[in-house]
C-alpha cells in the first residue's frame, strides 16, 4: 500500500485486491471515516467519471430526527385517526354493500 499527495487536495491511497476480490481500507481512511470492524460502509460510483466516494453507511440512529414529525398535537393526532377510521369505515361498507 502506498500513498502520495498530488498537487490537488486529494490524498491518493493505493491498495491492492486480493483473489477474493477483497482490499484493505487504509487505517487513515478508517480513522478519517470513523469506522472498524463490523461497521458497514456504502461506496457511491458515479460509472461516467469512474469514481467512487467511501463514506460510514448510514443507520437507523443517524436518521432519527432527521424530519420533522406531522401533527405532533393531540388534537391534529385525534384529527388524524379520525380521519383514519372514517377512510376504514368507507371502504369495509363499500365491500359489503351494507349502508
């Protein structure tokens, strides 16, 4: 493994891939990344410019609270299950043909 700065501001890192088609990701990637063992990571390939952006995959935890949560009112949550069971009521009488 061997690493050169170029004269733009990318660190050029080289690895090798193995028969298994495995590579080892460089520990200053993996400390620049945040990540070790077991820890998951997503590659993005942009296939017209062959290049590909490593970055920590994102998990459940990392997207919580991300948005903004509707109706978080009592009164619009009553609203809303209100609405929800007359939608439910509407469509069980319409396939039973009852009222």
């Amino acid at each position: 493994m061997t690493s050169t700065l170029s004269n733009s501001r990318f660190l050029d890192l080289d690895a090798t891939i193995t028969k298994r088609g495995q590579a080892t990701i460089p520990v200053a990637v993996r400390r620049l990344l945040n990540i070790g063992p077991y820890d998951r990571i997503t590659f993005r390939i942009d296939p017209a410019k062959k290049h590909i952006t490593l970055r920590p995959a994102m998990t459940l935890e990392d997207t919580f609270g991300s948005v903004k949560p509707l109706g978080t009112e009592k009164d619009d949550f009553r609203h809303v299950t209100q609405i929800a069971k007359d939608e439910h009521i509407a469509r069980v009488t319409k396939d039973l043909k009852i009222l």
